[in-house]
C-alpha cells in the first residue's frame, strides 16, 4: 500500500492556527499554544511563520480569495431562491473563518495590512451585494428605485460584517461553537434577506417567509 505524502508544515500550522482562533479568539491564541497543538518546536513554527501577524495575514488571504470568488457570483442572482443560496454560501465562508468576524476591532486596531485589506473586502461586498440588487431587479423580483440600492446595499453589508459579533454578544458561551453554525448562519441570511422585504414582488415576499419558516424555526 502507497503511503500518502505527509500534508506540508506550513500548511498543517495554517490549519491548526484557523482551528484555534476559531475556538478560543485569536487574541486567545500564542505561537506557544499553536505549536505545543502541532506537536512541534517553536522554532519550527518560526521557520515558516516568523510572528504571528503573518500567520493571520495569511489565513486573511486565504478567506479573501474564497470571498471573491463567491461574490462573483452575485449577477447570477435572480430571485430569493437564488439570494438565499447565495447569503447562505457567504455566511458558511464567514463562519469557516470567523475568527476574523469576532475579533474584527482588536485585529484591525493591531494590524495595519488588515486594516487596509478588509476596506476593500467591504467595498467588494457592497458592490457585489449591490449586483445582486440589480440582476434581481432586471428579472422582476423586486421594485427598487435606484437611489435606494447603494443604502440598502450597506445596510445588508453591515448585518453580514457584524452578525457573527452580535451572536456572540446575544450569547458568549455557545454562540460560535460548531454545534451552533447551522442555527447562527440561517438568521444571519434570513435577517439580511428580510431587509428587501418592502421591495420583492409578492409571490418572492412569501417564498422569502416560506424559507425563512423552514429553516429557522426551532
């Protein structure tokens, strides 16, 4: 029998390092802790990560490039089975790094290369959120004056940069364990949904309510 090549350091550290900051919070989180869970010395860790701000820089690169290439998709959009869909792959990439969500302020305030790579991570949601607005427009799914798509577009970017922050809020002990994603990612898409409610055409509004029904109710 052929033994698989062992995965490589670098991508193991990156692995575990994502496992830990997910489960305790980065700023939570040491080298020490990371290498004594890989069962390696710190010097390794060094070796290919010479302090930890790399080590988040990235795991960001990583959630970037996966970020774009779902938001890329938002002109398929065309009615709110399509946008339920859509919000619910956006949340599982949010919740499958979500360490950045809940510690959002602190790494920001620590980081400058962050700093200036999540502003454009906004504005790419925005103006992907903003194509979805337009493409479901175009196929009758909703009645939207074009000066409202830019608020509206912000008002659903900020729910989706915020709402793993407010469930953790809501509920510190459980909220951002795995038992508890399925739940905290259906109302992160159903409450960022809700907001087009005053604009989807009527058969849309009740499919909307009909999905919400389904798959957020205890």
């Amino acid at each position: 029998m052929v033994k698989k090549a062992p995965r490589r350091t670098a991508e193991r550290i990156l692995e575990v390092t994502l496992e830990l900051f997910n489960r305790f919070g980065e700023p939570n989180v040491s080298t020490t802790l990371i290498s004594a869970e890989l069962g390696i010395s710190p010097g390794n860790l060094y070796y290919h990560y010479p302090a930890k701000d790399e080590l988040i820089n990235s795991l960001f690169d990583r959630y970037e490039r996966s970020l774009n290439e779902v938001l890329n998709a938002s002109d398929n959009v065309r009615d709110v089975e399509d946008a339920w869909f859509f919000m619910h792959t956006l949340f599982e990439l949010i919740w499958q790094y979500r360490f950045l969500y809940r510690d959002l302020n602190d790494l920001l305030s620590k980081n400058r290369r962050l700093e200036t790579h999540f502003q454009s991570v906004l504005k790419n949601k925005t103006r992907s959120i903003r194509a979805l607005l337009e493409s479901m427009a175009r196929s009758g799914a909703l009645r939207m004056d074009a000066r409202e798509m830019e608020p509206t577009a912000t008002s659903m970017v900020v729910v989706l940069t915020y709402w793993l922050s407010f469930e953790y809020v809501r509920d510190p002990r459980n909220a951002l364990e795995p038992a508890s994603a399925q739940a905290a990612l259906m109302r992160g898409a159903h409450h960022v949904l809700n907001l087009l409610v005053p604009y989807l055409e009527p058969q849309q509004r009740t499919h909307l309510l009909t999905l919400a029904g389904a798959y957020t109710s205890p």
